[in-house]
C-alpha cells in the first residue's frame, strides 16, 4: 500500500485533519468501509485511548468506540473515575475492514500492511494531541504504536515509552473483554489498568 502520507496534512490542528481524513486512499480499506472514522476528543486531552480500527456500528455511524466494545470502554472508564469526554479516542486503522458472511460484515484484524498504512494519521494526532499519557488498548495498537515485538499480556498496566520517549500503557482490547469467559475478573482487571493509566497521570 502507498500509505497515508500524501494525504495527511503536515499543519493544523485536528479540525483539519478531520477534514482531510475522508480524501484517505492510503490503503484499500477505503474502498470497502462506508466511512472513515476520525479520533475524537479534546485537542489537549492528556489522556489518549488508542483502539484497533472502527467496528460495524463505528463504520456505519462514523464515530469511535460507538458499539458494543465503545459501551464497555465506557462502563470501565467510568469504573477508573475517567471521564470520557476528557480523553482523546482514536483508532490505529480508520477505516473498518471485514469479510462478509451473508449479510453480516464480520471483523477482520487489519494487516501489518493497513496498521503501516494508517500509521501517519495516528502520528499526526499524536503531535497535535501531545497527551501525557498514551493508552495502548490490545495488540494492534501496541504494533502501530512500539513494535512487533511487544507482548501485552506480558506488560499490561505497566509504564512503557514509545519509541518517541512518549509515556503510555498498554492493557487489553476491551472486545476481548466484552467476549470473554471470565467476564467478571477481566472487566475487574481492564478496570485496574485503567486506574493505573490514571494515576500515571498523577
Ligand atoms: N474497536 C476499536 O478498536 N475501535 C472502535 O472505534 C470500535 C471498536
Ligand atoms: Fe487511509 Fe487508514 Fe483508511 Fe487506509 S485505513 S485508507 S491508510 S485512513
């Protein structure tokens, strides 16, 4: 894939990249989705959530962690004592991919290639954003964001640095949570990372 790079603006602040984000062809996720999904939040927001990519009702509606994963998400940062119109919610990959089974769209983790791809929008958001927290939510995000090498089941709650010397924290995906068999202990320890990012954040 060619990348996003010539259609990320390289000033401005998120008002403009929001504006520039649906002109996106960086990858052939476009083609598929119905839209593209932006990040959303305050421009100075000190905490950043940073998801996978859009779900089916993300793609549909056009805004970030609007489904059933975004209603999880939202029961946990209520549970940390976040506010979450106090954070900055983006994706890795903004743009849903999916096979299709009959009628139903069902999720397809992006590539190494989509997460290459989208990489520069998130970089973007990054600077403008300048949180002083980034939290790495699953292995997507943890790929576009340090490496490959990085294990979240190994370093969840934890401080990490990107490569940037960023401060962040990875925990789960919470669609890992939302499936999960022992519902219970994994929202209790989903929640504990993110009251962990908080008090990261002093
Ligand atoms: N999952 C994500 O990673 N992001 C969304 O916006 C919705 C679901
Ligand atoms: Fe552009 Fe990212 Fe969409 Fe690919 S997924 S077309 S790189 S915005």
């Amino acid at each position: 894939f060619p990348g996003a790079n010539r259609w990320v603006p390289n000033s401005g602040g998120l008002r403009k990249l929001t504006a520039a984000l649906p002109a996106c062809h960086g990858c052939d996720l476009a083609e598929h989705a119905e839209q593209v999904v932006p990040g959303e939040g305050p421009a100075r927001a000190a905490l950043m959530l940073v998801g996978e990519q859009p779900g089916d009702v993300e793609d549909k509606q056009g805004h970030v962690f609007a489904g059933p994963a975004g209603r999880l998400l939202d029961k946990a940062l209520d549970a940390a004592g976040i506010d979450r119109s106090d954070v900055f919610l983006t994706n890795a990959v903004k743009h849903f991919r999916y096979t299709t089974k009959g009628k139903r769209r069902i999720h397809k983790t992006p590539a190494v290639g989509h997460i290459t791809a989208c990489r520069p929008w998130l970089e973007r958001e990054l600077r403008i954003v300048s949180p002083r927290l980034v939290v790495i939510l699953g292995a997507v995000a943890a790929r576009a964001l340090i490496g490959p090498g990085f294990k979240v089941t190994e370093h969840r709650g934890e401080r990490v640095e990107l490569p940037s010397g960023r401060a962040a924290m990875a925990t789960v995906h919470p669609s890992a949570v939302v499936r999960s068999e022992r519902f219970r202990e994994d929202f209790a320890l989903f929640v504990a990372d993110l009251q962990a990012a908080r008090d990261l954040l002093g």
